[in-house]
C-alpha cells in the first residue's frame, strides 16, 4: 500500500478463511478505504486468514486460547497485543470468538463487526439454517459497531439478498457473503475518512444520528 502514514492504520482479528479481510484489503490497495493493516491476529495458527496475510507480507500474530487459563486472561492478553499496532480501528473479520468487556471497552466505539444476517434477526451462528427453517423471505448481512452485548452494538449498514425457494444453506450462504465484500469496505472506508464514528451509544454517518442502517439490495450500486 503506498503512503502508510496517511491511512487510518488498522488491526484485523481473523479465525477463518479471511474472505472480508481480503476484500477490505483489495479495495484498500485503490486507496479506498484509506486504512493500513498494521497485522493480522488469529485465534488460531492455522487459520486460512493468517497463511493469506503472510503470503502478502502483512504482519501477523497468533494468541491461543489454550494457553491461557481462563477467558478473562486471554482477552486481557489480546487487547495488549492488539494494542501494541496502535490500532485506530479493529475489524472483526470471521474471528469467532466472543470478545469479553476488557477488550471490547478498550476499543469501544473503534471495532467493527460483520454478521451474516438482518441483525437484530438471527445474532449468534448457523443464521444461514436459521433463516431457512424460520421461513424468511429476505436474508443478509450487518456491519455493526462491536458493544458488550453479542451481535447488539449500532448496526451501520445492511446488504439485503432474497431466500429462493431452491435455496439451501450453502447458496444462500455464497450469496450473502458476496454482500459482505461489499458493504464491509464501505463501512471501513466511512470509518477512515471520519464519516461514521460512534457516539453516544449510536453510530453517526456525516453527523447524522443513524436511526436504523443504511440498507442496499443486491442489485443496487454500493451506498455513497
């Protein structure tokens, strides 16, 4: 990425594959969002995530629940990782574990999440199979701004797919994470450029208090 130090410089935390921390990253390489990935952190070595953000020569970092004795001392000793980077912003890209309130208070109204449903529909995992078997006719995902209570922080924006009467866990789950290499960028690039920022329990975009998410469809072009 060319001139680092005039983009936000950011921490991401993975557990998985990394498909939206590759998204943002590609997105970033034009510019926008204007961020610098400091490292990459995982809960897990052998994390698809971390093997990619080596191969592309970003820093990287593993810290092993196993090696703690309890939940309360991991997070504790994540927190002071991720903080030695000098984060400005956290993203939570696919890391699967439940941030406890010592981390999430010392990067409060700094941590991004994405979740694949309508949030407040379907918070926690498998939402794919929950969406199918509750019969909804729509399905998504959410960019949230990360608070103590799981998935409940300050949704942002929202991309919107509809649940085909074909559909199983697996198509709608492809269809669903393309939207989430949509809108994640856009929610990290308003982020970096100070339009969105949290305040006051709510999440702000061009110092309007958001009500309720900026919401795209499938089909339309990204928000602006």
């Amino acid at each position: 990425m060319s001139n680092p130090g005039s983009r936000m410089p950011v921490v991401a935390l993975v557990s998985g594959r990394g498909s939206n921390l590759r998204a943002i990253a590609e997105r970033a390489r034009s510019g926008d969002p204007a961020i610098e990935i400091r490292a990459v952190v995982s809960d897990r070595a052998d994390a698809g995530g971390i093997e990619w953000a080596r191969a592309a020569g970003l820093t990287t970092a593993t810290l092993s629940p196993g090696d703690f004795a309890d939940r309360g001392s991991y997070d504790a000793a994540l927190a002071a990782l991720v903080e030695g980077f000098e984060p400005q912003l956290v993203i939570l890209a696919g890391f699967m574990r439940i941030l406890g309130p010592n981390f999430v208070d010392r990067f409060a109204g700094r941590t991004l999440n994405i979740h694949p449903s309508l949030l407040p529909l379907h918070r926690g995992l498998h939402t794919h199979r929950r969406v199918l078997e509750a019969g909804d006719r729509e399905h998504g995902a959410s960019v949230h701004f990360v608070t103590r209570e799981l998935d409940g922080g300050p949704v942002v924006i929202q991309a919107k797919v509809p649940v085909r009467d074909d559909d199983d866990e697996a198509s709608l789950a492809a269809r669903v994470l393309e939207q989430e290499h949509r809108i994640y960028p856009q929610a990290v690039g308003w982020f970096a450029s100070g339009r969105l920022r949290f305040a006051d329990g709510a999440a702000w975009l061009d110092g309007r208090r958001l009500d309720g998410p900026v919401v795209i469809d499938q089909d339309s072009n990204d928000a602006a």
